[in-house]
C-alpha cells in the first residue's frame, strides 16, 4: 500500500504557468473606435501581427480593435471594456534585434492616436526595457516605437528608434 502512495502523483491544482521571457504592451484612450494594430519583428524575420498572431516564439495574445467586440451581453444587459490595449508574449529567446511598431489600422474619429508602448523582460525578475509614447497622426501610418537587441544570455544589450516599416512589407500602406 506505501509502495502505491508513494507511485500515485499528487493531483495538478488546475494552476497554468505562463511561460513569459519579454512582454510588449500597446495602449491608446480608452473608450476610442479607432483601431491601433501592433507588430513586432523577430531577429530571424518571424513577424507576429493581426493576421499571424503566432510565429514563432511570439503571440498576439490580445488584438484590440477599439470598441469593436467590446461588449458582452450578461442577463440581458450589455457590459463594455473601455479599455484599448494589445498585447505580444516573447515566450522564449532568440538572440539578435527585435523591431516593435505600432500601425493606425482603421477609424472612426479621422483624429490622431495618441499611443503608449511598453516593453517589460519579465525573467529572472521585471524590469522595463521600453516605454515610450508616439502619436499616430491618420489612418496607415506607421512608426517604429523601438528596437532592441537580445544577447544570448537573454539580456537587452541596445536600444534604437531607427524607423523600420513592417506593416508595408505586407502591403498595408
């Protein structure tokens, strides 16, 4: 009977480890229509973005189309996320230059964005690596909010805002 306690694993507690080493985050006004897209590049050319939202070791956990989708209807009463946020996970390393941008995708308000953009490296412990802010003046426009080299030992060894498009690599511009 020992030898059957001792072999019968301990029952998982439903606990779900998210495997994070980088995480870029893009906000614009809450409660805006308008839709703020982000992308980001990988060293080996791999880039995450609406249309492929995984590649590689990166996802767009969270595409946020500004209020489109922002409301969920519970009992019969409509609830809204004013929130406007994305959200890409670089769950492992791949050493070499990272390109983060940000793309003003569609609107409502024909206005400009205003856009905040973090990068935080989550392992062995958080720390910022970015966080700036752009303003994305109309629709298809297009800025780099930073680059970022990852040595091998998965530290951040540089920093740029050399503009690099993306979005017009996929003939969005």
């Amino acid at each position: 009977l020992l030898a059957f306690v001792a072999m019968n694993p301990k029952a998982k507690t439903g606990t779900i480890e998210a495997k994070a080493e980088f995480i870029v985050t893009v906000t614009w006004p809450d409660g805006s229509p308008d839709d703020i897209d982000t992308w980001v590049e990988s060293p080996d050319g791999e880039i995450v973005w609406f249309k492929h939202p995984d590649a590689g070791l990166m996802h767009l956990d969270r595409d946020d189309r500004g209020l489109a989708g922002d409301q969920i209807v519970v009992d019969g009463q409509t609830i809204a996320n004013p929130l406007n946020e994305e959200v890409v996970t670089l769950r492992g390393v791949v050493p070499g230059e990272y390109t983060v941008n940000v793309h003003y995708y569609a609107s409502q308000t024909h206005r400009p964005v205003p856009v905040e953009v973090r990068v935080v490296k989550v392992n062995p412990q958080l720390s910022v690596v970015y966080y700036g802010q752009l303003t994305l003046e109309h629709i298809n426009s297009e800025l780099t909010a930073v680059r970022f080299t990852v040595t091998r030992a998965g530290r951040v060894a540089g920093l740029n805002t050399l503009p690099k498009s993306l979005a017009a690599m996929r003939g969005l511009k």
